[in-house]
C-alpha cells in the first residue's frame, strides 16, 4: 500500500533530521524540515485509517 510506504519514508526523514541536528545543523532549518515531514507522516497516517 502507498500509504505504509510514505509512512515508512517519513519515519526516515525524521531520523535523518534527528542527526543532523544533533550534528549541529541549524535548528530552525532542522524544525522546518521536521514540521514538513510530519505533516506529511499525518497525511500518510490519515490515509492508510481511510483505507
């Protein structure tokens, strides 16, 4: 299903985000990626319980 995969792909971004900002990225670039992904996490969430 399209949604577990979007799903699954968040859930990667979010790691990655994680990191670079314990690496010393920029946080208030790091929050925005992350308010992205997880908007997008939501949606994909909201689709797979429509399913």
């Amino acid at each position: 299903m399209r949604a577990k995969g979007q799903i699954a792909d968040c859930e990667t971004k979010l790691a990655r985000h994680r990191a670079a900002l314990e690496a010393g990225a920029n946080p208030v670039t790091v929050a925005t990626w992350m308010a992205d992904t997880e908007a997008q996490l939501a949606a994909a969430q909201a689709k797979l319980r429509a399913a």
